[in-house]
C-alpha cells in the first residue's frame, strides 16, 4: 500500500502521527510522510488512521506486487 496527504485537506490535528508515527510527521499545520509505502505489519493503524482524520486528507493506493502487473491485463485497467 502507498499513501499520501493531501495538505489542503489537513487539518494539522496530529491524530496521524499519534496513531503512527513511523510514518507522519506534524510540520506546522499540515502533515509530512516520512515514508509513502506503508510496511504490512503497520498497515492496520494506517487503515486507522485514513479512517479517522478529520479532513480525509490520507490517500491510499494498494500496490501490486511485482510481477503481477502483466497477468491479464487487470492491474494496468486499475491505474
């Protein structure tokens, strides 16, 4: 999964950070990403966090894996 924020939607409420903090950062009143590919063993708090903020500012893309691209042509109909 790869994420991102989009700042004109953040608040600057921290909640993100709170919930992880391995992945955002609170710089003045938005948020930065440390990392945009979130590791699976912290997924589930991310899943939190994109749920909770308040300006809905966390955008996900699951990513594919490698190689899987090419089987049928279903992952490139979803980009």
């Amino acid at each position: 999964m790869k994420i991102k924020v989009n700042s004109e939607f953040c608040l600057g409420c921290g909640l993100c950070e709170e919930l992880v903090p391995e992945i955002f950062r609170l710089k003045g009143d938005t948020v930065e990403l440390i990392n945009d590919v979130i590791p699976e063993e912290i997924s589930e708090r991310v899943e939190f966090a994109i749920e909770d903020c308040p300006g809905k500012a966390i955008q996900t893309k699951r990513t594919t894996p490698p190689g899987y691209a090419n089987r049928s042509g279903f992952a490139e109909s979803l980009q």
